[in-house]
C-alpha cells in the first residue's frame, strides 16, 4: 500500500519539523491538496508552497488539483515540481481530459483524474488506458477530517474490475477520511494508494503511517 499524507493538515507554524517527521515515517509520496474556492468552496495554497516543499522533501509530489481550470494549473505545479497532476473529470470534456493527459505526459509527469462521490466510475471508462491514477473521493472534496463515505466501496471496488477488464496498470488512490479502519475497507476493496490528512498530522506522525503501511487487503 501506498501512503500518501495530504499537506492540507499538516500545522504550517510548525512546517520544517513536521515535514522531516513526514520524511522519516516510511510514506513514500506527499498529497498537495490545491483548490481554487470555485470548484470547491475552500482556498489552499499555490506553486511556491510545492517549490518549498520540494526544497525540503524528496517525497513524491503527489499533487490534487480541486480547480475548474487544470489545463492552466497542471502546467504551473509541474514547473514547481509536481511528479504527479490529478485533476476533476467533473470540469472537462471527454475530449479535452484526453488532451490534458497527453500534455501532461508530454511534460514529464504522470496523469491522474479523479471523481466526487456523487460521480458515477462509468464517466472514467475512455481513459482506464491512459491515465497513470484514477483517484476515488470518498468525502466530497473541500476540506480535511471529514467522515469516509461508505458508499465509496463499491466504487473502489466496480473501478477495480473496470481496469482488470481493460488491462489496465493504473493505479486507484482513495481520498478522505481515511484512518485505520477507512484504511482496511479500501485496501479490501481495491485501492492501492491511500491519502490521509487529519489522521496522520494529529500526533504522532509516524506511528499514523506506520499503522497504515501495515494494512493489507484481507482477501485479494
Ligand atoms: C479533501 C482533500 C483530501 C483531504 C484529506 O478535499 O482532497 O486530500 O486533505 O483529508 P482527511 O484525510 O483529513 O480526510
Ligand atoms: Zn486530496
């Protein structure tokens, strides 16, 4: 399993430490929440943010745009360091998310889309063989230490069969409320990366990823 702690919670006053914790607790990506306050009703940080980060960390920079523009932000948070660019089905047309993965590979990254809860995985079928993640929401994006939205299973679960059926290498990352029982409910469903914010940046940082390195899917 991969952990991929979201930023969004991380205590800013406390940036430098929390990130050497972060550095050292076995996670192997970094999750950068950026939302615009149009797309979501919430406003996070920009490119400069990334840039120090990737100053101080050499963790995967595993970046979620919540904007209604990506086609302008994928090319600013590559350039500030982004390995990976996921951006909203829910904004682009069919034809325009096909154009964004290709330059988004084009400039060296890989491509993610990802989908709100009420986003039905079917939307996600004319890329299972060209995005590198698809990135299932199980709370509706905005904000951190929301509730896992159970409902979020099945959808794990029906995409998982989708890219098995197509042959498809891509990865399926889970985001929201997930701590160490969310985490068991999507590794047995099918996810392979895991976001947490609130549960990771709480105390212990990493005793939180260590606990949810460990878990397996029960029956795969
Ligand atoms: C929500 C963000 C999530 C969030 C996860 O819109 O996309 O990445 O930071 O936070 P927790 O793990 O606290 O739900
Ligand atoms: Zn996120």
């Amino acid at each position: 399993m991969i952990i991929s702690p979201s930023v969004l919670s991380l205590h800013y006053e406390d940036m430098k430490n929390q990130t050497e914790q972060l550095n050292a607790s076995g996670a192997e990506w970094m999750h950068f929440d950026v939302m615009d306050g149009h797309f979501v009703p919430n406003l996070t940080f920009g490119p400069d943010i990334l840039k120090a980060f990737c100053r101080i960390s050499d963790l995967f920079k595993d970046v979620h745009l919540m904007v209604t523009d990506p086609e302008f932000f994928a090319d600013i948070f590559i350039d500030a360091g982004a390995d990976l660019i996921t951006f909203h089905q829910e904004v682009l047309s069919e034809e325009k998310i096909h154009g964004l993965i290709r330059h988004i590979h084009e400039k060296g990254a890989k491509a993610g889309i990802s989908i709100k809860p009420k986003t039905d995985t079917e939307t996600l079928r004319p890329f299972l063989n060209e995005a590198d993640l698809f990135l299932i929401m199980s709370v509706e994006p905005g904000f951190g230490g929301q509730k896992f939205i159970p409902e979020a299973a099945e959808k794990i679960a029906s995409l998982k069969k989708m890219l098995k059926e197509a042959d498809s290498g891509a990865l399926i990352q889970v985001d929201g409320g997930i701590n160490g029982e969310t985490a068991q409910t999507a590794a047995d469903a099918g996810a392979d990366v895991l976001v947490a914010g609130s549960y990771v940046f709480r105390d212990d940082i990493g005793k939180a990823v260590k606990s949810l390195c460990m878990i397996q899917p029960s029956s795969r």
